[in-house]
C-alpha cells in the first residue's frame, strides 16, 4: 500500500472548522487519545485531529479535502472494536460518527428499519421490539457497539447460529466514497440480482472502501418465547462434541455459547453475577437457548438436548427458571471478554472452523499452548464452530511473548486453515490479523483484494494500513 500521505497544514486543519465547526474539531488532550485507542489489547495511535460531522453533506466535503489532500482518513463508530480496525495507525483525521445516532424509520409493513452508523445495536433492538420485531446479531458489546461497527465486520454473536450474522439482514447502504461521491449501493429489496452486489463489498471492508452514513435493515417476527439451560462439562472437548450432536439430531438452538471454567470464574467475578455453584470437577459449560412461539416445541427441543449432553458425559442441566436467571447468565458470557481483559495483558484470537472440527480446534489451541508456554481461556459461539481464544501473557517474559508467541498463533492459523476454517470470524482483520493473512490466501487473491481497494480508495486514504499493511 502506499505511505504517499501527507500531513494536516493550517490550511487544511481550517477547512476541516468551516465544515463542522470548531466545537466538532478535537486536537488535543483527552479527547483525541480517546480516538486513538478502542479495544483491542493496549494499543494507542494518537490522530492529528478528530472530527463529528453531523450530515452527510459535512462527511462528503471531509472526504474530498482528505483525498485532494492525500490525508489519512479513519472512520470510527464506538470504539469497542478487537482487532484495531478504528486506529489512526497513519495518523491523520479520524472521523467518529457519534452524532449519526439516530433510528430514521421503522417500516412495520415491509418489516425493515432504516438506522444511521452511530445508533447503538441494544437501543436498535429494543426499538424493533417494542413494535413486535426482531433484529438479531447481537455481539457481546451489543450495549456499546455501534451499528456502523457492527457493518465494518459483519459481526455475529450468540444468535449467529440461528439466525445468521449482520450481513444477513442489510438490504442497503448509503456511502460516501473517498472522492466524497455519495451513492446508495443496492436497493430496498429482498432479493437483488442487479449487477454486482455493492452492498455486500461494503460489509465487513472495515472502512476501507467508503464511509457508511445510512442503514437499511431487515427485521423479522419477534419470537415469542425463549428456554435457555445451562450445561456442565468434565471435559472441555466433550462440550465441544455435544455440539455438533444437538444439530445432527434436527435442533437448531437460537444460541449454543462455550465457556471454559476461567472464563466463568473470571467474569463471575467481574460481573458479580453468580447464582450457582462452580463444581471443581466442571472444566467447560455450554449456554444452550432455544426460542420460537410454541412452547410445548421449545420443552420438547430441550429434553432432547438435555439427553444428546448426558449422552456425551455432562452432568446435570440447569434450567434458567425466570428472566433475572436468564440475564444474569447472560451477563456472565457477555462480561468474559472484559474479565480476561481485567485479569492479564492478552490477546485475542478469533478463530472459527466447521461446527463439528471444533473439539479437534479446542485440543490444537492447547496443544499449541503448551508447547509455546502459554495458556489460553477460550470461549465463543460454538454453535457456529467460532472460538475466541485468548492467550495469557500472565508470567511470560517479555521476550517470549514478543518472540515465540506469533510462532504459536501463526500455528493456531494454520490448524485452522487445514480443518477448513480461518482467522476471523467477527472480529475483522484490522491491524492486528493483517500479517497472518497470506496463511488464508495466496498473494494472487491478496492482489485481487488489493486491487479492489485501488479501485474504491485510489489515494488510499480510507483507514490506511489496516486489513493489507
């Protein structure tokens, strides 16, 4: 990629104040550190500036001086991102879409909903519910995340396995382009077979091809009930391979979450949320929901999946009774990433494979770990074969853990690749991933991709060095 990029002048700095005004502009102090960090491990770029526009006319006139400029362009939504996808890493001007936090309209008849980047996802799906409908992906930050992040990695979450991730239920971008072209890139429909399909290139580009500024979601039904359990292990693997089992058998769970015992240790502890016993035997549980709008079906499902984990060696099922239960485990799943965060430096691997190579995944990670010295706490969605394995740098040097560990993860990737998987499943590329990329593709796909990037971005200004370096 190339580094032809240029620095803000005053000249520029001003032009950037008569856009948005000078109460949208920050370039210094607390403020822009805030736009230079978001979730992923201790990472900081500091931007020369950052700026909240608050119209599409606003981001199209800051992309046209940024690309006449030759000026990085970072667009941020909420900052709660895993792989450094919102960092400034080229410094420049970093454009947050805090101020585009608005529900447009929710079309009841035609069950869709038209959303700016900035709304966050849990406000979105309580508005939809509140009128009987149903936004699904629901990552684990859903109290955080903004809509337009969610877009950037076509993010997942627990109800992935059911329902499918973000992907699934966008019907249409508005985007302003890096020339400041603004376009919609498919249209209001379910199907859509009109040339190339725009809407799904933009989907998980990481804001590397345009800055998404509208939404158009499809919404379905509410479901009308839900049952979730919860399901203790001896063994981690056999957890794993009760998985598989449960779709083999014709049941198709709303969420199917796997913790190892650190995990839930941790974030109980976090959270403060517990309201059962940890056995000392337990190694691993499963978070199984099922929901739908007959109940007699739903009890049926979960006897079913009750007897397919006795039959795989775990120990007795507990049913959330009431919705206080439900949400405090919820809670406890929702919390792991920050619990793993609070405990230890760390990083994350989002790895995902074939639902049914999981157990054989699982035993690689540990494998791997311990022939490196590290140790893992792994959880994620298991129903869709998606395990974020975070790797410990707990009393590793750091000479170890800047040496010998990318060695490990570089062999975590290719286990992967050879159980048929890849190296993210949600969390997008970003910064962090982008190294490990020729383990996935070989540098004729990697030129395509690039090439495609030219073709959007051809002074490369959009979120430069991410995704390809």
């Amino acid at each position: 990629m190339s580094a032809d990029h240029n620095k803000l002048t005053s000249i520029t700095l001003n032009a950037l104040k008569s856009i948005v005004g000078e109460a949208n502009i920050h370039s210094s102090g607390e403020k822009l550190e805030k736009y230079g960090s978001d979730e992923t491990e201790d990472l900081v770029f500091l931007p020369e500036v950052a700026v909240c526009p608050q119209t599409v006319e606003q981001i199209s006139q800051i992309a046209k001086l940024c690309n006449d400029n030759r000026i990085p362009l970072t667009t941020r939504g909420a900052g709660t991102g895993l792989s450094g996808g919102a960092l400034p890493v080229k410094g420049g001007v970093v454009l947050s879409m805090e101020k585009f936090n608005k529900i447009l309209n929710i079309d009841t008849r035609n069950m869709q909903a038209t959303v700016e980047p900035g709304v966050i996802n849990y406000i979105f799906q309580e508005e939809v519910k509140a009128l009987g409908l149903f936004y699904p992906p629901d990552p684990a930050s859903w109290g955080s995340c903004s809509l337009g992040g969610n877009i950037a990695h076509s993010s997942g979450g627990p109800k992935a396995v059911k329902y499918g991730t973000t992907r699934d239920y966008v019907l249409n971008l508005e985007v302003v382009l890096a020339n400041g072209d603004v376009m919609w890139t498919g249209a209001n429909t379910l199907k859509y077979s009109t040339g190339y399909n725009l809407t799904h290139l933009m989907i998980g580009s990481e804001g590397t091809l345009g800055i998404v500024t509208k939404i158009v979601f499809k919404l379905i039904p509410l479901p009308k009930h839900d049952l979730l359990m919860l399901v203790p292990f001896i063994s981690a693997e056999k957890a794993c391979e009760a998985v598989g089992a449960v779709f083999r058998e014709g049941i198709i769970p709303s969420a199917m979450e796997f913790m190892e015992r650190d995990a839930i240790e941790w974030s109980a502890k976090y959270s403060g949320e517990l309201n059962f016993e940890i056995k000392s035997e337990w190694q691993a549980l499963l978070l199984v929901e099922v929901d739908g709008n007959n109940m007699e079906v739903l009890m049926s499902d979960c006897e079913k999946i009750s007897e397919i984990m006795t039959q795989h060696g775990s120990d007795e099922v507990l049913f959330a009774e009431a919705a206080e239960q439900k949400n405090a485990l919820w809670k406890i799943r929702r919390k792991v990433g920050e619990a793993v965060k609070s405990n230890s430096v760390y990083k994350e691997e989002d790895t995902v494979v074939p639902r049914a190579e999981l157990p054989k995944l699982l035993k690689g990670v540990k494998e791997i770990g311990a022939k490196y010295g590290f140790k893992s706490v792994c959880y994620g969605h298991a129903g869709d074969g998606n395990l974020h394995v975070n790797i410990i740098k707990g009393e590793l040097s750091d000479k170890v853990w800047d040496n010998d560990l990318p060695k490990g993860i570089t062999e975590i990737f290719e286990l992967c690749k050879k159980l048929g998987g890849t190296i993210s499943g949600e969390h997008g590329i970003g910064m962090v991933q982008q190294k490990y990329m020729p383990i996935i593709f070989p540098e004729h796909q990697l030129q395509l991709m690039r090439n495609i990037k030219k073709v959007f971005d051809p002074n490369e200004i959009l979120n430069p060095g991410k995704v390809f370096g």
